[in-house]
C-alpha cells in the first residue's frame, strides 16, 4: 500500500511543480508584456508557454476590454484552484494511505 501512497504523493509533486511554473510564466508574460517588443525571444518563450493555458480560456471567454487582457488573472485563478483542490487532496490521500 505505500508504494500507492508514494505514486501518489510523487505525482502530486511533479504535478505542483509544473503548476508553480505555468504561474510564475504567466505572472513573467504579463509583466514583459508592457517592458519588452513582441519579438524578444525571451518575451516569445514566455507568452508561448502561458498561452499553453491562457488561449483555450481565450477561446471560450473572451475577456479582452480595450488594451487590456484579462485572461492571465483568471488562468492564475484557475491554476491556484486546481493546485488547492486537487493537488491538495492527492497529497492528503497519499497521507492517509501510509
């Protein structure tokens, strides 16, 4: 049973680790966003990767008023869920499986 427990509590590891990472992208497109041109490759690595999350939001809500996107704050809100709801619970099953 703790080899289950242990799958579980690694996945829920790797898994927070990528969801850290698709945050702070986000957070580092937005604010690159209003410093660097679109064609920085820096820039470009960053958008492509918070667009991973951020184009099917894009899709199904447009939330674009003016000059200004709103999608990053609802992608930032929807990664803080999946991680405090999810992830969460995957820990505190691997816990009580031990």
């Amino acid at each position: 049973m703790f080899f289950i427990a242990n799958f579980f509590y690694g996945t829920a590891f790797v898994l927070r680790i990528g969801i850290n990472f698709l945050q702070i992208s986000i957070i580092i497109s937005a604010v690159l966003s209003f410093i660097l041109p679109y064609y920085n490759p820096v820039r470009s690595f960053f958008d492509s990767v918070s667009n991973l999350i951020c184009r099917p939001i894009r899709r199904v809500i447009p939330l674009t008023f003016g000059p200004i996107d709103f999608t990053p704050y609802l992608a930032l809100l929807l990664l803080i869920f999946i991680d405090k709801f999810l992830i969460a619970s995957l820990f505190d099953l691997s816990v009580i499986m031990r």
